[in-house]
C-alpha cells in the first residue's frame, strides 16, 4: 500500500509518538459470541501481534470496550437490548476483550471505573476505556489521556471498521492526531473504506511494518 500520508510530514506517522487503540475487540464481537461481527477472530492473531510490538516497544496501549448498561447505548440498540439480549453486559465474560489481548496479570474488567469515565489500568503502559457511542472520542476523556502522555500518532486496529472504528478515526483526524489504519487487523475492512480513509489523511499499513517501524518493537 502506498499513501501520501508516508511523505506528507503534516500527515507521517510520528512513531515514537504512537499508541495503540484496539477497539471492540470483546468476545460477544467474535465469531461464537453473543453478537458476533463476521472476521474479527479471523484478524484476531494480527491485532494481538500489533498488540505485542507495542507493548516491547513500551508505547501506549488503550483497549475501548462497549458496555450496553441501560439506556445508555446507539438508538439503533436499545429495541435489541430492550429483549434482554446478552450483548456486553457489564460484568459479563462476553464483555471482556478477547483472551489473547488480555495481560497474564490484568483484572477483569472494572465496570463501575469505566462507567464513570476513568481508565483501568491494565499494565505498565496499557489501560482499557469506555466509550458510550461509536467513536472513542464521544463523550471520553480520550483526547486528553492521550495529549499528557505526548501522543501525536494513534494506530487503530479492532471490530467493525464500518462502525466504531471508522467513527473513532474520523474523531482522531478531527482532533489533529495523525493516524495509521492497521489494515490486516480490522474486521469489516474493505478495499473502498481505505480509500475513503486516505482521502482524510490516514495511512494504511499492515501490521508487518507498523511492528518494524516502532522504535524498540521486536521485529520477527
């Protein structure tokens, strides 16, 4: 893939100014889950190696999750959630991301944290947040948490590119953040939504060389 986002140095990734968003990467979200999204496992193993490079790289980590708890969710939920179906309920195993993305020593979720706002620290460098809507950024301390720890560059990985994703790259682009589209770690990815993503400014790479290009990250 190529991108005017790799010369343009108002768009270029700043990679040692980089953090990892992996969005929605919950087990109600896979295939087998309550509310499976069509190949999300299937790009599972690329977001959990993304996910390694950044953490020998020693860059910020956040996992956005969804909780559906009460009335606070997408219109287009509430009638599906009005039956009592199981989507991410807090407390749940099903709203817990994925088991590959999960620290040995992390917690299970904090519901009440999250709910509130705060982010629950899950490493050294890596935490999990809440996000009420689909884009990260909606009525989150997101853009903050990132600005004080010097962030300039986020990578977007995760589940469904039409919907969270896609919303949650639209809000980093408006904030003047420079983003990277990991391209073989999005479920629902297809080759018109890169294009529509180049168009704002985002750069499509594959996990590959984004691991190789974050300073300190295990290159195999």
């Amino acid at each position: 893939m190529s991108s005017a986002a790799e010369t343009d140095p108002w768009l270029r990734p700043e990679w040692d100014k980089a953090a990892l968003l992996t969005i929605d990467v919950q087990v109600d979200f896979i295939e087998g889950g309550a509310n499976p999204v069509p190949g999300t496992a299937a790009v599972l193993p690329a977001v959990t190696e993304l996910l390694t490079a950044f953490r020998t790289a020693g860059r910020p980590v956040v996992h956005v999750v969804r909780l559906y708890d009460g009335a606070d969710v997408d219109l287009v939920r509430r009638g599906l959630l009005a039956t009592g179906a199981p989507i991410v309920r807090p407390g749940s195993p099903g709203a817990q991301p994925a088991a590959p993305l999960r620290p040995v020593t992390a917690p299970p979720l904090d519901p009440a944290m999250l709910l509130s706002g705060d982010f629950q620290q899950w490493g050294p460098a890596e935490w999990v947040m809440w996000k009420p809507r689909w884009g990260a950024f909606h009525r989150t301390d997101l853009e903050g948490f990132l600005r004080r720890r010097g962030v300039t560059t986020v990578v977007v990985a995760g589940c469904n590119f039409p919907n969270c994703p896609r919303a949650t790259i639209v809000q980093a682009s408006e904030r003047d953040l420079r983003v990277v589209l990991a391209a073989d770690a999005m479920s629902g990815l297809r080759d018109w939504h890169v294009a529509e993503t180049e168009g704002i400014g985002v750069l499509p790479l594959p996990v590959e060389a984004i691991a190789a290009a974050l300073p300190g990250a295990a290159v195999s």
